[in-house]
C-alpha cells in the first residue's frame, strides 16, 4: 500500500492505476467469454453479448464498455457474431443520455482505434463511430479534431447517398474553416460542390456558398468573396420555407462590404461598391458605411477615419504583406491614389507620398504597379518625378451598361415595397 509522504508516490499510483485497468480488461475478457459460452449459435451469442453490452451503457462503466469493443473487433469473436453487436454499441454510443458525453467520448474513441485494423471489415461501424466522436469533439469546440476524425470517413464507398455527402463534407469544410485550416477546407469544399446540388435541403447548398466564400476570404480573394457574400445577402431569404433572420443577412453584406473595402483598388472593386453602396441595408453599418461611401465617392481617406473599422477585421485580414503594409493598408493607400486623380491632373511624387503618408520611392512604385495593371489610367514622368493622370471618361457602352443596372435595382426595389405592402396581389399575378 501507498504510504502517504512516499519518495515513490507517482510510480506507485501508476502502477495501482496499470493493476486497475488490467483487473478490469481481465474481468471484460471472462464476461465475453461466458457470453459466447451461453450457445453455440451466433445469433444467440449476439443478444448475450448485447445484453452485456447495455449492463455497461452508465456514465460509470463507460471504460468497461470500451475494453468490451476492444474484445469484439479482435480476431477471436467472428466476424458475424461481432457486427451485429458493435452495431448496437454505436447505437448505445450515440445515447449522450445514458453514457455522459465523456463515456460517450470514450467508447466511440476506442471503437474507431480497435477497428482501424480491420476497417475493411468494420466500415459501416466505423463510419457511425467518427460520426459519433466528431460530434462529441465539436461540442467540446475541439474542430481539428473533430474535422480529422469525420474527413476519415469512407464516404466513397457507394454505402453513401450523393446528399449524405454533401452534408458530411460540408460539414468537415466549416470544421477546417473554424480553425483557419483554409488548405484542408478548401479541399472539402471542392469535393461537395460535385454532390451539393443533389440535396434536396436548400441550407446545405448556402452552407456551401458561405463556405466557399469564407475560403475566398482567407485565401484574401476579396473582390470575388465580396461578390458571393453580397449575392448570399440578397439571395437567401427563403430556404425552403424557412425564412432567415435579417441579422443573419446582415452579417453577409457586413462581410461584403468589410472584403470589398479590403480589395485592391480599380474598375473591378468599383462595380462592387456601387452595389453594396446602393444597398439601402448598408447605412446601417455604423464603422463600415464611413468609409464605404468614401471609397465609393474617391474621395481622400486619412488613417483616423479608418481606425474603428480596423478593429473589426478578422486576424487573417490583418495579415502583413511582403512590403511590410498590411492588407488595409495597401487598399487605402492604393485607394487614395485613384482619388487624387479626382484633384489632380498631375502629382509629383514628393507630393502624393506626403497625402499617401510613405516615401516618395513607395508612391512611385505603387503608381507604377497599378498602371501596368491597368487599374490606374496614367502615366510616369520619372525625368520630372511626376505621375500624370488621364481622363477616363466612361465609354458608351459602359455607360449604358450603368443606366441598365440601375434601372433593374429600381425595378427590384420598386417589387420588394409592393410585396411589402400588398402580398396578396403578387401572388394572384404569379
């Protein structure tokens, strides 16, 4: 016995707690032995060791139960007296109720390690044990695990209907995207999309969507997340017959804005800010309409005016590019380049550093950059150190382009006040 004060306390606790465990494993051992014994048929043999099974199914005897799956995937226990009976563990298992979501834990982790060697045998079982222990991680907010554990399933196998898989792999994707694994989620994303559209649940198809575009997003891919942020927004009311919630949509044209702000400056990210600035739901976004409707204007941003929106961006948009100028930076700054030439027929380069706030050397490298990239419409004087703006008159067809556009958002707007105010009569013109 363990005295108290002895030099050798840990050594003797572990080797109590190691003549426990295999006292426990022996007495399991002896319990399915008399079980088998019972008969000489297997489905006899089945119901005793089921029966054994369900006296285990308690909070307490939860690590019995997990040495019990250890014994029924081992060799000695055929294979049809074995499936039947692990089948009614998962069962047991995915009874948080009657085990506590530790024992739950417990057995569904031994079930998935003791079948891992013979998984060509127990597929089935095993797939229901991941989908078990996956949950039970999730709820403990563990998601690379939990992600890992589901991504082991075998959901090729043909045992899978094509709308099974595409909420299992939608559902590992959003486990990856919580942890920031964009690689690992992008992987999944891309294996849904073949099954996505076989689902016959419409919120599985705009879990898809968000889920996508948050890969976008933190792959900083910011003008096309922006763009399926902005179409979830105003896409996604009517689910089925589920409505969602306004704050929900909310938080989509939030993300919307917060990529199209972070996009890098030209005709492209001006498409995007005209629709989101259009928006009527968009003022209601106190630290992100400020400098929405600023950019969207060309007018001159300074550092104060885009602090407290700042303070709402994510760590993967707050990252630091090879120039040392974070994300937000860079967009301002680049931004605040095509507003100058709203002022200015032409700058020096000691001057537009001064407003960008860098070094003349920066300021010319940047006005270089988006002039090769067509998304500054100028020229370099480097002689006279001078950046020389060009009008960019729309041309017509871009121009018609425009009256098109707005006149469609008038007509949407015009149909969603009616159907406000009168639902009865769309629905008899339907």
């Amino acid at each position: 016995a363990h005295r108290e004060g002895c030099c050798f306390g840990c050594c003797c606790t572990a080797t109590t707690t190691g003549r426990n465990r295999a006292g426990t494993m022996a007495a399991v051992g002896a319990a399915v032995d008399a079980a088998m014994a019972t008969s000489s048929e297997t489905r006899d043999q089945s119901a005793a060791l089921s029966a054994l099974a369900d006296s285990m199914a308690t909070p307490d005897r939860a690590d019995e139960l997990a040495l019990l799956v250890r014994e029924l995937t081992s060799e000695r226990i055929p294979l049809v007296v074995s499936r039947p009976v692990l089948g009614h563990v998962a069962e047991l298992a995915s009874n948080a109720g009657a085990l506590g979501q530790d024992g739950l834990a417990k057995v569904a982790a031994a079930g998935i390690e003791s079948i891992a060697e013979r998984r060509a045998a127990f597929e089935e079982i095993d797939g229901r044990m991941r989908e078990i222990y996956g949950q039970a991680l999730a709820e403990r907010e563990d998601y690379l695990e939990a992600a890992r554990v589901l991504a082991g399933i075998n959901l090729e196998s043909g045992r899978y209907t094509d709308s099974e898989k595409a909420q299992q792999y939608v559902r590992i994707t959003e486990l990856f995207l919580e942890e920031d694994e964009t690689v690992e989620a992008e992987r999944f994303v891309n294996r849904a999309s073949q099954y996505v559209y076989s689902c016959p649940d419409p919120l599985i198809q705009v879990r898809h969507k968000v889920s996508y575009a948050r890969i976008l997003d933190s792959k900083r891919r910011f003008l096309d997340a922006a763009f399926r942020y902005y179409q979830l927004s105003t896409d996604s009311h009517d689910l089925g017959g589920r409505q969602v919630a306004e704050e929900d949509l909310l938080h989509l044209l939030t993300k919307a804005v917060t990529c199209a702000l972070l996009a890098s400056a030209g005709p492209q990210r001006t498409r995007v800010l005209n629709l989101l600035y259009k928006d009527e739901r968009a003022r209601t976004l106190a630290t992100h309409w400020p400098v929405l409707e600023k950019m969207f204007m060309q007018r001159i941003l300074n550092k104060s005016e885009v602090r407290v929106f700042e303070q709402t961006l994510e760590p993967h948009q707050r990252a630091v590019l090879a120039d040392k100028s974070t994300v937000l930076e860079r967009a301002v700054i680049e931004h605040n380049v095509l507003a100058a030439g709203r002022i200015y027929l032409n700058i020096s380069f000691a001057e537009l550093a001064r407003l960008l706030d860098i070094d003349a050397v920066s300021a010319e490298a940047i006005a270089a950059r988006m002039i090769k990239e067509k998304r500054l419409a100028g020229r370099i004087d480097q002689v006279d150190q001078v950046l020389i703006f060009s009008a960019t008159a729309p041309d017509a067809l871009s121009a018609f382009d425009g009256r098109i556009s707005d006149l469609c958002l008038a007509i949407n707007a015009a149909y969603d006040r009616v159907d406000a105010a009168h639902p009865a009569l769309l629905t008899s013109t339907q």
